[in-house]
C-alpha cells in the first residue's frame, strides 16, 4: 500500500509546484508585449487645419437647377410598322392608368400625354392584389396642377419601329417601362 500512495503522491506535488509557481510556457515572449509608445505625430506648420469660412453659406434657391436636366428621352425598339405599333401604343392608353391623351397627331404619329404625380408614384401591386383585386385603374386629370406633360412618339428604325418618350424624367421612365411591358405582349 505505501509504494501505491507513493507513486501517487510525488506527481501530484510536483504538479502543484509546478502550477503554484506557473508555468514559463505561458508566459509570452513576443516583440510586442515589449513595445513602448511612440511620440504622437506632429502636423507640419500651414497644414493643420482647412478654412471653414465658405462651409455653411446657403446656396440661392434655383442655384442648382442650371445643371439638371429638365427634359429625359427614353426610347425601346419593337417589331413592326409604324402604323401597327401606333396603333398599339393608343390601344395602351386608352385604358387609362398611364395618364391622358391630350392630343395625337396620326401623321406623326405622336401622343401628348398628362401623367399625374400619383401615377408615377404608384407601385405595382403584389402578386395577390393583382389576382383577387382585379386591375385597379387610376385617372390621370390633365388639368391637374401636378400633371407632367410628356410627348411619345413612333418612328421607324431599321426593321421596327422605336417608341419614345420625352419630358419629365420620372414619367417618362414610367410610361416607357409600362409600354415596353405591354407591347411586349
């Protein structure tokens, strides 16, 4: 029984002389734990601040409206005559949700259109709106103050026929996204 407890005893007190007296193993011995702070970076004279004197002057209103267009073209190009594809560009205004017709001139074969501010900002309903609720139609009133006037027009290109669109930026992506989906049909 004593060579048993014997054997037991002396690695149990080295163990714990060595964990009393910790380990040289764990201490790190790396450069960094080393490292002392450096002096803090000095600015060179004349570079140490910018001026601040112009930084909050309000611009004039109207200031910043030379540089913006005011007027976009957007244009997509369809199989067909001129005639044909017209004819369904009016067939796609006639329902009514772009805008209104204002006016049309068949031997230009153009369209004045009025697309109120609500149009443009209509999102297109979900999946489900559109099958249980049916197609909701929107008016457009051209006589409305936010009306936007836009002109489109059909030309001939190559072996179709371009449709394009020109006025206000926002409607005039709406109503070319719109077609280009329609008359893709």
């Amino acid at each position: 029984m004593k060579k048993n407890s014997l054997l037991l005893a002396v690695p149990a007190v080295a163990m714990s002389a060595v964990l009393l007296t910790g380990c040289g193993m764990f201490r790190s011995h790396k450069a960094w734990d080393k490292a002392q702070q450096e002096s803090p970076l000095e600015i060179p004279p004349g570079l140490d601040t910018p001026s601040t004197s112009a930084a909050l002057v309000v611009p004039e209103p109207g200031a910043g409206q030379a540089n913006r267009p005011r007027e976009t073209t957007d244009s997509f190009v369809m199989p067909g005559t001129v005639d044909d594809v017209y004819k369904r560009v009016g067939e796609a205004f006639n329902t009514g949700d772009l805008g209104q017709v204002t006016a049309h001139d068949d031997n230009a074969h153009t369209y004045d259109l009025a697309v109120s501010q609500q149009t443009i900002d209509a999102k297109k309903p979900g999946m489900f709106k559109r099958m249980f609720n049916g197609k909701s139609k929107q008016s457009s009133d051209a006589s409305s103050p936010d009306a936007r006037k836009l002109t489109v027009s059909v030309v001939a290109s190559g072996t179709g026929s371009q449709v394009s669109a020109q006025g206000d930026g926002a409607a005039v992506t709406k109503v070319i996204e719109s077609l280009r989906g329609r008359l893709a049909k």
